[in-house]
C-alpha cells in the first residue's frame, strides 16, 4: 500500500521566477503568479505547507485589463471614521500605483490566513522593467493571450 508523501520544509527548493507583465490580462497573470507562489505548479505541493517559489513581476503599468473595468472596477478603503470611505477606480489606482494593483489582484488568490501572509511575501511587483534580483538568475514564465 503506497503512502501519501507530504512536503516538509526540508524538501522544499525555492527558485525564482520573472513574469513581464506587458500586454498580460491582469486576472489571467494573477493566476498563474498565485499557482506559482502557491507551489502548484511542482509535484511537492502540499495545501498546508509554502512549497512555492519568489515571484517577480515587471511592467506592471503596462498590464490590461478587458472589458470597461478601468471605469467600473472600484477599491475601497475605509479610514475607521463614519462615513470616511475611499472609492477609487482601476484606471486611478494604475495610473497612482500599479504595483498595488497586481499585487491586490494576486493576493486574492491566496489563503486567508497565515499562509497565504507568508506567500505574498515573496511576491515581488517592479513598475519598471529593471529589477534588483538579476543575482537570483530568475526564470521566464511566459503568459498566454
């Protein structure tokens, strides 16, 4: 009888990988940034363990979007004073933060919990097409129209 193999943090490789978010849908990008922060994309992948790997995203004010999100799509904020709340549309926040956006949209996809806080961490969101991780030698993941 075979038994089930379960990740320990001893099994765990980390590598790292670069996503150019240029053209890239933002849903269908946040996807496959969670499965690989997740760890789902490797044989390993256990649910209640981080198996997954550093993530890094550059271009992020060049993502799209489809449909009339830009105008539709709202984050709000609420200070903790009655009647404070912020609205903010995606084509403001993308032209304030983009970094923000991606990062929104993938953290989403993550538990909600204590697992997910750490997963997110090793999500990095560059607006610009230079990074500081050249040293890691990250790997291209290539994002599908």
């Amino acid at each position: 009888m075979k038994t089930t193999k379960f990740a320990k943090k001893e099994d765990i490789q980390r590598k790292w990988y670069i996503v150019d978010a240029k053209d890239a849908v933002l849903g269908r990008m946040a996807t496959k940034v969670a499965d690989y922060l997740r760890g789902k994309n490797k044989p390993i992948f256990t649910p209640n363990v981080d198996t997954g790997d550093f993530v890094i995203v550059i271009n992020a004010e060049k993502v799209r979007v489809t449909g009339n999100k830009l105008e539709d799509k709202k984050y709000y904020h609420h200070t903790g004073y009655i009647g404070h709340i912020k609205e903010e549309t995606l084509q403001d926040r993308l032209a304030k933060s983009p970094d923000e956006v991606i990062s929104a949209a993938v953290r989403g996809m993550l538990p909600k919990n204590r697992l997910g806080r750490a997963m997110i961490k090793k999500l990095k969101v560059c607006t610009g097409a230079d990074h500081g991780h050249k040293a890691q030698k990250p790997e291209l993941i290539k994002i599908t129209k």
